[in-house]
C-alpha cells in the first residue's frame, strides 16, 4: 500500500468492501427529499452518507444534502449515530466550521442539511499545486485551530482531522478554510458519535493513542492531527515515512517524527518548533490547548545569537571609537573609481594648546626708573716703551732670514 493509499484509507467500515451490496434504492438527481429538498447534483461521498447539491424547494436556498448511505438503513444503531452529528454540529458556531441548518428523514434514511461550500478539498489543493509557503499555510490552517477549539468547548472530538475534511470555500477574492465530517467525533461522555469500527480514523493522520486503540481520545489527539496536516501542506510528505498500514501504526507509535526541518529548511524557527512538539507522542508533551498551539505557530522569531554577538561587538567599537583622542587615521588608500574628490582632512597627532583670553589687569601707572651707578673706571695703564735695535742691525738680520 502506498503512502498516499494510507491518506485515503479510513479504518472505520463504511468503504465498499465492508459493507454488504445496498438494500435499498440509491437517490438520484431530481428526487425530493422529505418533500422539502431536491437534490440537484451528487457531489461526494463520505464514510457513512452521499453528499448532494440540492435546493430547499420552498426558500429556493442552496445546500448540501448529506444523506445516510441505502446500505445502512436495516441499522438503527447507524441512524442514530448519525443524527447526533447533527446535533454536535449545531451546537458548535463557528465561521470555520460547517454549518447545520436542518435535519430528518427520509424514506427511514436520516439525513442533514448543511452550509453549501464552493471550492475544492485541501487534499485536492496539495494534489495539484504541491506544499504550501508558510504564510499561506498559515493563514488556511490556523483559523481551523480555533475552529478545533470551538468544538473542544462544546464537549466533542472530531478524531478525524485531514485535507479530505478540510474545504477551502471561495468567497470573492478570499479564501475560508472550513472543517466538515464529525462522522466519527466523540462526546465528553465517552460515547462515538459514528464509532462502528475498533480504531475509527484516517491512518496517516491518526494520532499515536488512537492507533493504539485507546479509548481515551482527548482534545490533544485533533492537535496531533492537524499536526500532521501542515506538516504535510508544508513539506509534501507524512512525518512518518512508511508504505503498510502496520509499519505506519508501528512507526506511529514508536518511533519520533522525522523533523520538519529536514524536510523544508525555509521554515521559520517558531512555526517548525511549534509542529514538532504538536507531534510529541506522548499526549501530555504537546501544548495544552490547539489554542496554545496557534499562537505558538504565530510567534515572532527571536534574534539569533550570532546576531546578537555582532551588534554588541559593532557598539563596544564604536564606544572605543569615541572614547579615543581626536587624532584620527587617515583612510586606506582608494582606488580612483572610488577615492573621493578632495583629500580628506589630516588633524595632527597631538591637540594644540589653544589661545586663552586674557586676564583682566588693574591699569597701568607710571614708573620712575634711576639710571643706574657705575663704579669710576680707571684710566688704561701707560704702554711700555718698544726696545729697538740699531738700524743696521735690523737691515743685517732682515737679510739672513731664509
């Protein structure tokens, strides 16, 4: 069995090849219904109804007619089941959850009237377009957290969350995710509303308790559900990677999800955080309401640490900067393309003193000044008289000098 076999495979009987051929005649287009609703085109079909296109012939008012399936009609155990989807249906209002405007029967054949919905399936949507990008899957899928805990405060879990059960509704230019299917959901007393197999639930989207077959399913088996949804609206593929029912169950139960991570690196922190611990295998590890796990989704990313270390270096640089005297470097030489057009400013190396005013003095007064005493100075001694030689004398050494 292949992967996508185990997203289209539900466990509880309703399929063909469990149940014995029908008993009783098949509606067709143009019947009418209780004498109030003919049908007008079949659209699906679900575990345990076929779903219509039909018209309140009175109010002329669109709706889809789910009708109980001819081969359930000999269970009054089935019937009953199925009119208290109904009644859970009524008494969750909510934008993102299917409307239920009236209900009865037919021929013994219950059946519901519900909000009509235009679009396609989430399942349809991934088929033709592949994972969706986090904000898109985001702004789809979130509001059906809320939608989940809607139907938690009035009591009910739906046990079935998967794209199949997730219709996109066209309005205008926007586009409303909407939960359908409380066909298996479970009330606070214990009792399934449909439960007619031991393990009710889409394989590949079931929840680790509900593969092992308890019967204590909580509200924090819808968040390991819907989990699974955007794990795969976000990467294509099951956080569990398995191609039998029973590897899947095994795997399901025993082994940790794949990390989203490894699947999609674009991710952001907050939002693959926020699947992995919906996905925790015990119940009591996941947050503790789909509330919790919304807002968990949503939540602004942290800086990272190395961007941090950066900022604080760039601040401790640009506080020493300040702190240094005025002299200052001049830049690294630049090439022509880039050097600018006058030459930048060279401050010398040390801060000259710079002029003071002047202090402010008393006028100035005259000053008498004496000319200054000077001892007598002594008359300069007489020249000693010059010896003098005869003149012949003179001329005869003059004569024997070399």
């Amino acid at each position: 069995m292949s992967s996508s076999a185990l997203r289209d495979a539900p466990t509880q009987p309703g399929d063909d090849t469990q149940r014995a051929p029908a008993t009783h005649a098949a509606p067709s287009e143009g019947d009418l219904i209780d004498g109030r609703f003919r049908l007008v085109a079949h659209l699906d079909r679900g575990g345990m109804g076929d779903v219509f296109r039909a018209e309140h012939v009175a109010l002329r008012r669109p709706v889809a007619l789910k009708l109980m399936r001819p081969e359930f009609g000999d269970d009054p155990s089935v019937a009953m089941r199925f009119l208290r989807e109904a009644r859970a249906l009524q008494s969750v209002r909510h934008p993102h959850v299917v409307a239920v405007h009236d209900c009865g029967h037919h021929r013994g054949r219950p059946y519901l009237a519900m909000e009509l919905l235009t679009g396609e399936t989430l399942r349809a949507r991934l088929d033709r377009d592949g994972p969706l990008a986090p904000a898109e899957a985001l702004a789809l899928l979130g509001p059906l957290a809320d939608a989940l805990a809607a139907v938690h405060d009035a009591g009910f879990v739906h046990r079935d969350v998967k794209p199949h059960n997730v219709m996109l509704h066209r309005e205008g230019e926007s586009t409303r995710a909407v939960l359908l299917d409380f066909g298996i959901a479970r009330s606070d007393d214990g009792l399934a509303l449909t439960e007619l197999g031991d393990t009710p639930g889409t394989p590949a989207y079931m929840s680790p308790e509900q593969a092992r077959g308890d019967r204590a399913i909580t509200a924090a088996s819808d968040q390991y559900s819907l989990a699974v949804v955007l794990y795969e609206s976000l990467t294509g593929d099951l956080p569990h990677d398995a191609t039998t029912r029973g590897a899947l169950y095994a795997a399901r139960i025993h082994d940790a999800p794949v990390p989203i991570t490894h699947r999609r690196r674009d991710l952001p922190a907050p939002m693959a955080r926020a699947v992995m611990r919906a996905l925790a295998t015990d119940p009591a590890r996941r947050f503790p309401s789909v509330r919790a796990f919304a807002r968990a989704l949503d939540a602004p990313s942290s800086p990272r640490p190395v961007a941090l270390v950066a900022v604080s270096a760039v601040a401790l640089l640009a506080l020493a900067l300040r702190a240094m005297p005025t002299a200052r470097l001049a830049p690294p030489s630049q090439t022509p393309s880039t050097a600018p057009a006058t030459p930048p400013e060279i401050r010398p190396a040390v801060s000259l003193p710079t002029a003071r005013p002047a202090a402010r003095t008393a006028p100035l007064r005259p000053v008498t000044v004496s000319p200054p005493v000077h001892p007598p100075i002594a008359a300069p001694p007489a020249p000693m008289p010059r010896a003098t030689a005869p003149r012949g004398l003179r001329m005869n050494l003059i004569r024997e000098l070399p």
